[in-house]
C-alpha cells in the first residue's frame, strides 16, 4: 500500500522534473510533490532562471500545510549553499514529516550529506523510490558536475545493412538524405530539445549543410549550442549555419588555424575557440572540456563517419542511440564509423540495451558507461 502510494507520487515529481527538461540545465532536472492526507499540497520543478529549487517552490506553494507531510523529490535535497540556501534546511524548518529521494545527488557538494542532515533532524527518509528513472533525467548533470566533461550521446540514422548514406555518387541533390521516418525524426528533435550542444565534424557540415537547430518550440533557457569540428577552418562563410549563426554557432579549430579565416568568422557573430591539441587533429578530450567550461553538461553528436570513428576510438561515447530504418543501402555507402565498428559489432559492447519502434524505424539505446558510477 505504502509503496504503492510512494511510486505514484514520485512519478508526479517525476512529471514535474521532466517540465524542467530546457530550462534546469547547467542544474539537474528536478521535480517535488509534498504530500499531506493523501493530498498534493505544493508540487514544484526547478529553473534555472528562477533560482528557487523544486523543494522551495512546493514549500511555497503549500505554506503551513508542509508541516507533517511527506516531500517526494526526484533528487536529494541539497546541502550545500549555492546560488541559494539549503533545501534539507528548509525541508526542516517547514516541519515536513518524512522525505522520500529517488536518489542521491552526485554533486561531491552534497551526495549523500542533504539525506544526513534530514534524519539527524529526526525526519524519515526513504531513498530509491524510481532510482532508475530519475538518474536517467539527470545523467548528462551527473556526468558533468563528476567528470568536468559533458556526456556524450552518439545518434545515428541508419539503414538496416548499418550505413549513413549512399555513396557520394549516388547522391542527386545537396538535400538531407532522410532514411528515417517522421516519427523518428520528431523523436531526435526531442533530443535535440533535452542537449545542451549538438556536435557535427566539418566533412558532415559541408556535405549535408545542415541547420542543426531544436525546431521542437519548446521553451529553452539557452539556446542549443551548434559545435563544428573544423580543425582548419574551412567552413564557409556562405553557409546555412553562418548565414543562421545568433549567439548560437561554436566553431572548435586546432591551435594552429589561420587567423584571417578566423576573424572572418568572428565578423559574421561566429564563436571561434582554439584548441590545445598535442597532434594534428583537434583533441577531443580538450575540445570536450572547452564545452564543459561553457557550462555545456551534453553534447549529441549527430555527425559524421569520421566523428563517430574518432569519439568511439577515444573512448569518449557515454549513450548511444541508433535508429534503423527498414531501407538498404548496399555496399559502397558511407559506413557508421570509418575505420571503426560496424553498428552490429558496437551494440555487443552496450550495457542495458532497450529497442523503441518509431513508425517503421527502430531506435536501440545502449551505454558504453554509466556517468551514475
Ligand atoms: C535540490 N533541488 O531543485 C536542485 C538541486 O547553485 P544552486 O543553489 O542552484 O545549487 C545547484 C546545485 O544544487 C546543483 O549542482 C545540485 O547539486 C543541486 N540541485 N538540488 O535540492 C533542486 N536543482
Ligand atoms: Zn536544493
């Protein structure tokens, strides 16, 4: 029965947390249901924008009635003074008579301490309820606020025998070659929607020019950050993403890239960012970190043969997601990972492995690491 009444109400919090989706980020996603009597007295999420955490917002919203009730929050309770006060403070003040947290907060800030602080004060506290499903909204913070380097999700489109593309010569117009449907194409809006950046290499930027753009209108705190690995700078200056760039386009470049190219950039409201590399290419560990520094906590990277070879052979890839379309491309098209796995081969490394069908298209999701630990 008690259960029962746990899990329903952490999966309101839940809900909440997911209204946050856009908006929380750099901060975790967070939602809040206080609960007295078997009724919702104060329901919260948190933005970022609005400083106050899920716990303030349904406190606020229920006043007196706090006292005695039970606050279930998709995340521990922070401990730590930040950009506002302790939530396991507030919890205390407001009287509330039990907590129940999906899971511990991976801030080393916190984890762990916000649960401590509540039961000293005498509060019960119940931890785990949906741990699976609330640390699956926050793994790009986990990740980011543990490592100092975003998590990387690698999409692909694919066809059913695992390649990109056809094969440059079978390609009639610069249009985007759609191998997957409406539904599924909707569904990596969706994921574009929930990334901080969106990643391509310069070889995808010139062959496909793509906008790159969350077209899902959404509300979004910041806009999605559209990175292009350009090591020599050559993306032109006529291009969809310069014509379109608004505070939103990052070109990453090797340190030793022409200045001219760079300032024509710059004079089109382009960002340009060097990157220490030790070696010809751009060091996509320094360029990940460059990321993590712009408060950027995940990076789906939606390009390239080369892009994808070069992050999975640096180890790089937290979550991958790969939507097969039931069309064949054949031999000679432009394979998932140039020199490296096959798709196939890639899906026997990922752990917890789930399939979801879109339309006539399905999407395996698997992960080379859990940012969780
Ligand atoms: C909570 N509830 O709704 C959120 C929490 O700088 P601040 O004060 O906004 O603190 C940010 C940190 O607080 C963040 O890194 C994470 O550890 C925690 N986020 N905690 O109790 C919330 N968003
Ligand atoms: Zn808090």
């Amino acid at each position: 029965m008690e259960l029962t009444d746990d899990i329903r109400y952490m999966q309101q919090a839940l809900a909440l947390a997911r209204e946050g989706v856009g908006l929380a980020s750099p901060n975790p996603t967070v939602g809040c249901v206080l609960v007295k009597d078997d009724r919702v007295v104060g329901r919260g999420f948190h933005m970022y924008e609005h400083r106050d955490h899920a716990e303030i917002v349904a406190l606020k919203e229920a006043g007196g009635e706090a006292e005695g009730a039970t606050a279930y929050v998709t995340l521990e309770p922070c401990s730590h003074h930040g950009r506002t006060g302790p939530c396991a403070d507030a919890l205390i003040h407001a009287r509330v008579g039990r907590v129940a947290a999906a899971t511990v907060d991976p801030n080393p800030q916190v984890a762990g301490q916000g649960l401590a602080r509540l039961a000293q004060a005498g509060i019960q506290v119940t931890a785990g309820v949906l741990q699976e499903e609330a640390r699956a909204l926050n793994n790009a913070f986990a990740k980011w606020i543990v490592t100092g380097s975003p998590y990387v999700v690698l999409k692909a489109a694919l066809s059913v025998d695992g390649y990109l593309a056809p094969p440059p010569q079978r390609r009639h117009t610069q249009e985007p070659h759609w191998l997957t449907g409406a539904a599924a194409r909707a569904h990596v809006q969706q994921m574009r929607h929930a990334s901080d950046a969106i990643l391509i290499g310069i070889g995808t930027a010139l062959a496909d020019s793509p906008l790159l753009t969350d077209r899902t209108n959404l509300p979004r705190r910041r806009k999605l950050l559209r990175v292009i690995l350009d090591t020599h700078l050559r993306l032109p200056l006529s291009s969809k993403l310069v014509a379109s760039a608004a505070d939103d386009l990052l070109v990453l470049c090797h340190e030793s890239a022409s200045t001219a190219s760079e300032d024509a950039l710059l004079e089109l409201g382009v960002q340009v960012e060097r990157i220490q590399s030790p070696h010809q290419h751009i060091d996509l560990i320094n360029a990940l970190r460059a990321l993590a520094e712009r408060q950027i906590t995940s990076v789906l990277l939606e390009g390239g043969s080369r892009l994808n070879a070069a992050f999975l052979a640096g180890d790089l890839v937290d979550e991958v997601d790969l939507f097969y379309a039931d069309a064949e491309l054949g031999h000679g098209a432009v394979p998932f990972a140039e020199g490296g796995p096959s798709p196939y081969l890639l899906e026997q490394r990922l752990s917890r492995l789930s399939k979801a069908e879109f339309g006539s298209d399905t999407l395996v999701t698997g992960y080379l690491r859990d940012p969780w630990g």
